[in-house]
C-alpha cells in the first residue's frame, strides 16, 4: 500500500514541479513561436515600405499605357523598343520625397507583332530593400 502512495504522491515526501526537460521543451516552443512573429513583422515592414512605390509604379505604366495608346489613335506612331532609366523625385503624401533614380528604376517597353496586331509590353523595374522587382503593364494595338 505504501508504494501505491508514494506513486500518486500523496505521501508528504514527493516533490513536485515541472522536471527541467519539460521547462527546456516549452522555452523552445516559446522561442519558436516568438521568431515566427518577429519574422511576420519584418515582412510586414519590407511590405509597408514598398506600397508607396508600388502606387507609383501602377501610375507610371498607367501613364505610359495612356501615352502610347493617344500616339497610335492620333497619328499611328507605333512605339519602338526602349529601356530608360527614370529620374525622377515624387512628392509622398507624407512630405517626403522619393527619388527614383536610386531605386534603379527603369522602363523598358518592348514591342511584337502577330497578325494585324501590335502587343506592347511596359514594364517597371525597380530595386527596394536590395531585392528586384518588376510590374507590367500591356497595351494592344491594331494595325493601321
């Protein structure tokens, strides 16, 4: 009978805790979860720091798009094949400034043919956080 309650611990000479292997598991599962959440935060903030000059990529094709598409409905000039770096500086809404020519911003518009029709490509390159990005943008023109 003695055994049986030194194995539930009902005698006063059993200790209890937790053993250090247990403490040890939980501090790295804490430490886990804890790099998980500090990893989402720096994505988080790559994220925030790119939306201003995403909305200023999506303008700047927008505009390209707008451009070409006036020029061939005005006068049929087809655009050519170009790549441009852009030097600009945007006024953020914020009072800052961005200047794009740090950012290795480039367009560069490529054009193809296929039946009667002219495909043009325009895309945005930039560099943010030492990674490469690019968006593009397409138009479709008829011949004329």
């Amino acid at each position: 009978m003695d055994v049986f309650m030194k194995a539930k611990g009902v005698t006063g000479d059993s200790q209890s805790g937790f053993t250090f292997i247990e403490v040890m598991f939980a501090t790295i599962i804490l430490g886990i979860g804890l790099l998980t959440i500090g990893a989402s935060f720096g994505q988080g903030l790559r994220i925030l720091e790119q939306g201003p000059v995403k909305l200023i990529v999506k303008e700047k094709i927008a505009a390209e798009r707008d451009r070409i598409t006036a020029d061939w409905d005005n006068s049929r000039t087809a655009p050519v094949d170009s790549d441009q770096m852009v030097t600009e500086i945007i006024n953020l809404p914020n009072g800052k400034t961005l200047d794009l020519s740090t950012m290795g911003f480039r367009k560069i518009v490529t054009v193809t043919s296929s039946g009667n029709m002219r495909y043009v490509i325009i895309t945005i390159q930039y560099t943010v956080g030492g990674r490469t990005h690019r968006i593009r943008g397409n138009v479709s023109l008829g011949k004329g």
